[in-house]
C-alpha cells in the first residue's frame, strides 16, 4: 500500500491494520480502559479481564500498556491460545525464560508448575512483578482456565506472585460465567469492555492517524465522516480498512481529497454491497419486509395506546455498539457466590438470568429481575415510535434515527447530569445476585428514582440508586434539523434564525438582531444570558446541553424525567 504516500505527502501507512502502540488514539474510553489495567496491575495479584469485539483495538491497547509498563515487571506474552493445559504451562514457562529440569518421574504438568513457582518467589525477592498476557482468551479451555487460577494461587506470605491478564472478545465472558469457574470469576481484579468510536471521536481518529503519518493537511472531504461512522459503526479495524482503501482509490484517479463517492467504493471491497443501504433494512431478512414493517411501525405509532404494548423478549445490547456501561474495577466489592458476569458484560446472544433471592433486611434493596422485557423498546415507546421489533442496541439506534430521533450515551454520569438532561433513558443498575441489568429511568423527583422493566416498576430512594447505578445513561433527543453547533463567528443564516426564534419563545424581552446571518457577539450574549438563567455551561456556544435545555422549554410533546419542567 505504500505506494500512495508520497501522492499524499505521508510518511508512513496512516491505517496499517497492524497493531502500532504509535497510532493509538487517546479517547477518553481508551483513557479508562488504560486506567482500569493500570489499576489492576496496582492490585496484589489476580485476573483483569480486557474484552471487546473483533476490531476494536484491544491488542493495539493492550501493547500500548506493555510498552508503559515499568522495567521491573516481568511479561510473559501468550498470542497462541488453543492450548492444552501442558502446552500452556510450557509457553509460559519459556516467555518467562525458565529452564525446565529433565524428567523426573512426575508429571510435565507439575515440573512446570514447581518450576514457575520457584522462579516467582525469586522475581519476588528482586522486587520484580510478573505479569502474564493471554490474547483471545476466549479460546481457553475451561481446564487451562482452572489452571491459571491455580498459578494466581502461588503467594508467599504477604504478597501474591502474580497477575494475568485476559484479552478476548465477548464470548470470554459467557465462559467465565459457567459454574465451574466462578472461583476464578470471582478473582478478577478488575474489567474493562472496550467499545468502539462513537461519532465525535472518529474524525478525531482518522485525523490523528494521518497527522503520525506525515499528513499536513486533511485528506478526507467534512462529508465523509457521517457516511464513514455509518459504514463502520466506530470500529476501528474497518475504519482503517476503508480509510486505506480510500486512499489508494484516490491515488488511482490521481486526486488528493477522499470523497464520499470513493469512501462507498471503498466500503463496497471491504464490506460488500450490503453496507449502502439503510441502516434499518439490515436488521431484517427481506427488503419488502422490511417495508411492511416500518409502515406498520407508523401506523401503530400514530394510533393510541402505544405505550400500553408488551415489549419483546429482550436481549442485552451488543458489545461491539456504543456503548453503554462505565465499567467500575470489579475488586473494590467482595466478590459473590454466584455465577457472576463483569459488569461490562455486553454479548448480544447473552440473557441476563432473573434473581430468585430476597435481599436480607441488611442488605441494600435489590431490584426484582422480570425476564423477557426490553427497556429500550419502552424508551422507544415514550416517544411514540413502535419498537416491538428491538432486539439489541443496534436495532435500537437505528430505530430512533429512521424517526429522527438521536440517541446519546454518557458512561460516567453523575446525578446532576441526570437531571441538567431531564430525558427518560437506560440505566444499568445491580440486582441482588451481582449483575447488573438494563432498567428505564422514567421519573426524579422527591420520593426518588422511579425504574422500570416493562411490568417491573420500582421507587428507589436517593441512596440506593447511587448504590445501584453503574453511572452509565443513554437517552434519546430529537435535535433541531437547522442546527447542530454555533459559535462565534459561525456563518448560517437559517440556523442563526431558528435559534433567534428559540430564544424569543423562551423570553419575550429577546430582541431580533439583524447580523447578516454570521453568529455575532450580540447573538452570543443573548445566548450566554439564556444559558446563565438555566444555570448549565455558559460559554456562549450553542451545543448540545444548550439545545436540549432549548428543546425542552420550546417543545410540549417530549418525554421528561422530571415534573413542571416544561
């Protein structure tokens, strides 16, 4: 592929596929999952778990960190995992440097094992750490599993000797959720799911590849990025793919600015000709199907009782799709008795099993699990648009897009922004038996938190919802087609008119300014004063919280977390 960079000015291949620690781009979700290694690695011994869909850098994070890692920390870095206990033992044995003695009548298993514990005591004594890295961990066996919870049990007195940390995608987790492994389960340290680019962070992204690359200036048409988020859905193995093809297609016809035309050309080779149609008409078998479906969609929506429909059998979202936890490191709890899936757990095929305990009086109130319900449809429901056909988050973004609707996702949500937000959304909260599991939040007010589960309808107070809650939200908004950002200096005369409108039905004292349809410093006051009054960022730039405080006082027919707020 290189043939292109000196077309491009490059230096190097922008979207190389091969894991580089030199091309990681610092999102703020890569930023926690560094943070979550780093906190188990802090940890005396123990698992951490890193998983993520096919694609999403998990190995390219994953050698960012060892490449951090301090000189007394020793790895042992394990990329063949369909092994057997034996073989397992061996190839750890020999990434640690560990001579092996000749046969002695026992078994390789237990040569090996004496022989790292020997070799762990003396690392221990010279004040080093050992790390062990297990890549597609997924593909272990539950009896090399057992015996690297055995190794995690080699400690001298004080301290244990050994970290190991498991990459792998979803299915990593359903296996550490079976019964026999729940002791290992309960030993991760700390867990992180990684999830791919939302929207903001993909320019971000591509841009930053291409500036490590050489790049001077940006290559890519402003129009790509909509069309190259919805192709790729933020995974960044695609984005890569697409983006190199795109750059060699333009190489070919000798211009230096990618399109939207040459990204769908691009996208064609990688992704197949499937990728150009709607995002909707995926979800189903059949186009005229599909069809028959939205308009029925449309009829049930526009009729009534819609908020009265029995949702779906519900299957938690996809892990490879915006995400939707924040992921708290697993040991800052005891660990439970029973079969226990990370909090960040996210594969699509998975169904959270009910609880079947009542907590004890001295225990926080948990919430009752009622299987087959779908909050994501219910949230669909609030907004009038029939959602009997969501099965996972995939379904529901495109759902909620093919309406108009725009779902947003925080994944370290305080209280306060809950209520700044003041839009019904999702919450994960924990149940009783240690999982945790997606509920409606459809009311704040003094009494508490008011969730929901389809018939599963539950007060909590304050306190118990803070306990509960992992800080993750996702809520839907039907953003102004005007406008999506104004600030200062900003040209566009239609959305400048839209908001001036806004503003005077917020306050009738607001006066017309006549600007030549350029965002002035006499429009920035009027906003800066609005957003003072409202008491959210005042910064004089009309962004999101802006226009969803806008949209909320402008608008009758949204659903509200809170009362009187219209």
């Amino acid at each position: 592929m290189s043939i292109y960079l000196k077309h491009f000015g490059l230096v190097r291949e922008p979207f190389s596929i091969v894991p580089d620690p030199g091309f990681l781009y610092p999102s703020n979700h890569h930023r926690q999952a560094v943070a979550h290694l780093k906190y188990g690695l802090d940890r005396e011994g123990g698992f951490i778990l890193l998983t993520g869909e096919v694609g999403t850098g998990k190995t390219t994070l994953t050698r960012t960190m060892l490449k951090r890692l301090p000189a007394h920390v020793r790895v042992a870095y394990v990329l063949n995992s369909k092994l057997e206990v034996s073989d397992a033992l061996a190839s750890i044995c020999d990434e640690l440097s560990i001579e092996l003695p000749s046969s002695s009548g026992l078994s390789f298993t237990k040569i090996c094992t004496d022989a790292l514990n020997q070799d762990l005591l003396q690392a221990h004594a010279q004040g080093k750490k050992t790390l062990i890295v297990i890549e597609e961990a997924q593909n272990l066996t539950a009896e090399v599993l057992e015996t690297l919870r055995l190794l995690s049990n080699l400690e001298t007195h004080t301290h244990k000797l050994l970290h190991i940390l498991l990459v792998g995608q979803p299915e990593l987790l359903e296996v550490l959720a079976q019964k026999e492994l729940r002791q290992l389960n309960q030993r991760v340290v700390s867990r992180f799911h990684l999830l791919p680019l939302d929207k903001d962070d993909l320019a971000n992204y591509v841009n930053h590849r291409l500036h490590r690359a050489g790049a001077k200036q940006p290559l890519f048409d402003g129009a790509c990025m909509s069309m190259l988020y919805r192709l790729t859905k933020g995974v960044p193995r695609l984005i890569n793919l697409v983006c190199q093809h795109s750059l060699l297609a333009a190489y070919s016809t000798e211009t230096r600015t990618i399109t939207p035309k040459l990204i769908k050309q691009a996208s064609v080779e990688i992704l197949g000709e499937q990728t150009l149609s709607h995002p909707l008409i995926k979800y189903w078998p059949h186009g005229l199907a599909a069809m028959l479906l939205i308009i029925v969609a449309w009829l049930i929506a526009a009729g009534p009782g819609v908020e009265n429909q029995e949702p779906s059998a519900y299957q938690e979202p996809s892990a490879g799709r915006e995400p939707s936890a924040y992921q708290e490191p697993s040991a800052q709890k005891e660990p439970l008795a029973q079969k226990e899936p990370s909090a960040n757990q996210e594969p699509s095929a998975y169904k959270e099993p009910s609880a079947s305990q009542e907590p004890s009086a001295n225990k926080k109130p948990a919430l009752t699990q009622t299987p087959n319900l779908n909050p994501f449809a219910e949230l669909l429901g609030l907004w009038s648009v029939a959602s009997t056909e969501v099965y996972s988050q995939e379904d529901f973004i495109a759902l909620a897009e093919f309406q108009g609707l725009q779902s947003q996702q925080i994944s370290d949500a305080e209280v306060i922004d809950l209520e700044i937000i003041n839009r019904p959304g999702i919450v994960r909260l924990e149940t009783q038996a240690g999982y945790l599991k997606s509920y409606l939040l459809t009311r704040i007010d003094q009494l508490g938190f008011t969730v929901t589960n389809g018939s599963d309808t539950q007060r909590l107070d304050g306190q118990a919802f803070r306990d509960r809650w992992s800080r993750s939200f996702i809520y839907l908004w039907r953003p102004p087609v005007e406008v999506e950002r104004l600030a200062l200096g900003d040209t566009d005369a239609r959305a400048l008119s839209w908001l001036q409108t806004q503003l005077q039905k917020v306050d009738q004292n607001a006066e017309a300014i006549i600007s030549g349809g350029r965002y002035t410093q006499a429009i920035a006051n009027q906003v800066l004063r609005f957003q003072r009054e409202q008491e959210i960022t005042a910064d004089g730039v009309v962004g999101r919280e802006t226009l969803l405080r806008l949209n909320q006082l402008t608008q009758t027919d949204i659903p509200l977390l809170t009362e009187g707020s219209n």
